[in-house]
C-alpha cells in the first residue's frame, strides 16, 4: 500500500465525514485523504470500535497539526479512503 509522509494542513470533520490534507514532505504536493465518508465504504451505523478508531485519527492528526510533527497515511493503491494514521517524531 502506497503512503504518504509529511504536515497536516487542515482536518474537517463532521457527523458523517472526516477528511484531512497532507502536505508532502520533500515535494510540497498536497494531498487530501478521506478518513471516513458515509457515502463512500462506510456502513451508516457503524460498530463502535470504527468510531474510536475515527476518534483516534482526528486526535493524532490534530496533535501533529498544532505541534507541526510529521504523520504518515497509509492508503490503498486505487483510492484515497485512509488505512491508517501515524504520528511521527520528525
């Protein structure tokens, strides 16, 4: 799975979505990447562990946001739906 490493440049969220912008370290590209989206390969109700884990992404994202860290975002090849998140130290 391709990923992408570099500083959150914003994070939107709401009842049924949640994205986040990534600007490329090296590059400069910009990226926006879809936490969650009820539209899209997210089930209407979903179970409550896939809502901590939406929970924990935003925390992680907004902490790398304020602090200006590093994260990277693991995404699959043919989409831009978010794998994972990770908080990096530099």
């Amino acid at each position: 799975m391709p990923r992408i490493k570099g500083t959150v440049g914003c994070v939107q969220v709401g009842d049924d979505y949640g994205f986040t912008r990534v600007i490329e370290q090296g590059t400069g590209n910009e990226e926006l990447f879809t936490l969650w989206w009820s539209g899209v390969a997210t089930p209407e109700n979903p179970a409550i562990h896939v809502r901590i884990i939406q929970s924990d992404w935003v925390s992680l994202l907004r902490q790398a946001m304020a602090a200006g860290l590093p994260v990277t975002i693991v995404y699959p090849d043919d989409s831009n739906l978010v794998f994972n998140v990770q908080l990096d130290s530099n």
